[in-house]
C-alpha cells in the first residue's frame, strides 16, 4: 500500500473525502489543504483518472529527522530513487521549511537533487519553478518532470512523489477561456456542495467560457475528468500499465451515453459562448449541451417559456448555479448590485420553485439578491475568499 495524500484548494477537502470513498478509498486525516488516504496503484492510478475536485494526489517516498545538511544528505543517499525516476528524466524539488535548522530551501533542494543524481547520474535537475511547469504544461502527454514535494517540518523531512504531473484542474480540454475564468476544480466543487442529482435540469445563465455546464455533463455522465490527460505516474518505473489500462476500461464501462437531463450556459459575450462551444466539443460533451448567447432576463424568459424546464416536467430540483462578477476583477460592484437583484427577482417570479446556489467573494451582493440563503462551502478563487451561496 501507498501513504498518498490528495492536496486541495482550502475549503474542499471534505468533498475529496466523499469522492474517495465513493471510489472505494478509505480516506484518513482530513486537515487543511488536503486528505491522507492509503492505496494500492490501480487506487493511486483511479483517484488521478476520476477526483473531481483534488488538485495533486502525491505518494509518500520517505520521512526521516534532519537536523543538518549532513544528516539531510546521508539519509537522501538512502532513498530508493529509482522507484520513482526514470533514466535520462528531470527532477524538480518543491521544497518549505518551517521550524527547522534546515530553513534554506535551495539548500535543501541542491542535497536532494545530488542524491537523486548520484544513484541515476542520467536525470536532470531542474531548479526554477517556471521551467518544471513548462515540462508538464502539456496534459496530452506524461509530464517529462518529476516533481517532489519536500516538508521540513520541525527538523522532520518529509518526501513525497506527486503522482500527478500537471494540476488536476487541467482536464484538457479547456483551451479557450473567457474573462476571470473558473477553474475545474471548483466547477466541480460547486456542483457537488450544492448536491445537484445530475438527473435535472441545470442552467448557468453567466457560463463564461462553460466550465460549469461543462463539469455538470462530465458528471451527469459519469465521464472520468481525467479521461482526456496523462500523469505523471505513467512515467514511474514501477508503473504497471496493464493496471492503468483495466482502470481506465472499468472507468469509462460506467459512463452514460447521454446527459440524463438538459444542461444549458448563456451569456451576454459572443466571444464567450463561442469559446464554451469549442471546450464543450474537446470534452466530448457537446451534444449534452445547449449554449445560447443572451443576457440574463432573456434566459429567464426562455427557461420560463421551454418544456423540458417547466416545473410539470422536474418539480423540484432545477438549479440555476454561476458563478457571476464579484466586482473585484470584472464588473462594477455598484452595478453588480442589480445583477444579484436579477438572479432574486428571477426565483420569485418566473423561476419559482428553482434553486439558486452562486459564488461570491462580496455578502453585500449576496444580500442584494432578497433571497434567504445558506452558506454551503467557503473556498478561495483566484486568491479571494468566495462563498457558494444556496437559496432555501
């Protein structure tokens, strides 16, 4: 078994955790940016292909005390490096250091890397952050780096191989974006803290570039979010692709042919709905799909006015979930004010009987939609601290 840790966005780590038990994984300590669990590989292999709201799924190689560069290296020498490392590979070392004698990260990095390339004098050390993302910018292919994280914690070192390569955001097929866009992750996030069955009628009336009605198919559908990329584990010598291979067929067996219920984006932006129609065609989701270019009182009009999200067909269930301007980055926040009055005035008038869950950095603009709301996550987007909101 694998000492594995899943490192998240502060705010979701309790959705990680049911995502790793739906998927059979007991999940251990649930701390701050991230959940301990143990696996198998095909287990490592499946919470890459299939967590929706993880951003790294690391394995632990070793912890040992160090309290000096002698000690650190010593104890490195000892490492099994090439369980981890393949011949004529990079190593990258992200490294922190809090408490300890060892508080020179570079210095740390530099022992660790000498390590590495005395027991595999083929591997190449790539010290600045910036290249080690340009060797794993490309999710089409396994990553050519491999990236360690290093935690110095009170004189105590621990090691851990991240599995994954690129963030786990990156599902690969999001390659136009629109203004301030959403990331995956928290697409994902949104969907499953708000507790949508996948089987009714889901609208985001300012979908941007389409990452929420994009998630929302991926997952109605059951269809794995790393079904379109590689990770780094692939490229481990002790990998076994005969397991990748039967994880991946297991996988994709339980996805659905069709979206069990309509999922439609709009908005006002030409640009925009044309950047989510040509993700939504990369993610294989597309025909699950209806974008239309309207603003929002248009959009409550047509959902008001539409069969298949009339309250006779889904009386209960439908939701409308965004995530609209915050006024920070896009929008002016006293304008903002009558947009968020727009959403409140859409659920006690035309879309009476929907739900309604956003995303907002500002409780003044919640406030302005009039509705009694509840909070149901707190998280971070784009370095703010942002609430998913959920009418009662």
């Amino acid at each position: 078994m694998l000492a594995c840790y899943a490192i998240t966005t502060p705010g979701l780590e309790q959705l990680t955790a049911r995502e790793l038990t739906a998927l059979g994984i007991s999940p251990g300590e649930v701390e701050p940016g991230g959940v301990a669990f143990e696996a198998t590989p095909a287990q490592l292999y499946a919470a890459n292909l299939q967590l929706r709201t993880a951003s790294r799924v690391l394995a632990r190689v070793a912890a040992f005390p160090a309290k000096s560069f002698a000690e650190l290296e010593r104890k490195a020498r000892k490492v099994e490096w090439g369980g981890w490392v393949p011949d004529g590979g990079a190593v990258h070392f992200r490294v922190t250091s809090r408490k300890s004698k060892l508080y020179h990260q570079d210095g740390i990095a530099e022992r660790l890397e000498r390590a590495v390339q005395e027991a595999l004098p083929s591997v190449r050390a790539v010290r600045a952050p910036s290249e080690a993302d340009l060797l794993d910018d490309d999710v089409t292919r396994p990553p050519r780096v491999q990236r360690f994280i290093v935690r110095v914690l009170r004189d105590e070192l621990t090691l851990s191989a991240d599995s994954s390569g690129a963030l786990l955001y990156l599902r690969g097929y999001r390659q136009a974006t629109g203004k301030a866009p959403l990331r995956e992750t928290l697409a994902a996030a949104m969907l499953l803290a708000s507790e949508w069955d996948a089987a009714a009628p889901l609208v985001d009336p300012m979908c941007g570039s389409g990452t929420i009605p994009i998630e929302a198919a991926l997952l109605a559908r059951r269809i794995p979010p790393g079904a379109k990329r590689h990770f780094a584990f692939e490229r481990w010598p002790a990998f076994d692709a005969a397991v990748w291979d039967q994880v991946k067929r297991d996988a994709m067996a339980a996805t659905l042919e069709r979206a069990p219920a309509a999922i439609l984006g709009a908005d006002r932006d030409a640009g925009a709905i044309a950047a989510a129609l040509a993700n939504a065609e990369r993610a294989g989701v597309a025909a699950d799909l209806e974008f239309v270019q309207a603003p929002i009182s248009e959009t409550v009009r047509r959902l008001s006015a539409t069969e298949s999200f009339r309250p006779s067909v889904f009386p209960s269930f439908r939701l409308l979930l965004t995530n609209p301007p915050y006024g920070h980055r896009v929008g002016d926040r006293a304008r903002l004010r009558d947009l968020y009055a727009s959403l409140g005035n859409a659920l006690r008038g035309p879309l009476a009987g929907w739900r309604l869950a956003f995303l907002t950095a500002d409780p003044v603009l919640a406030k302005a939609t009039g509705l009694e709301l509840r909070q149901v996550l707190e998280t971070t987007n784009g370095g703010l601290g942002v609430t998913l909101y959920e009418s009662r």
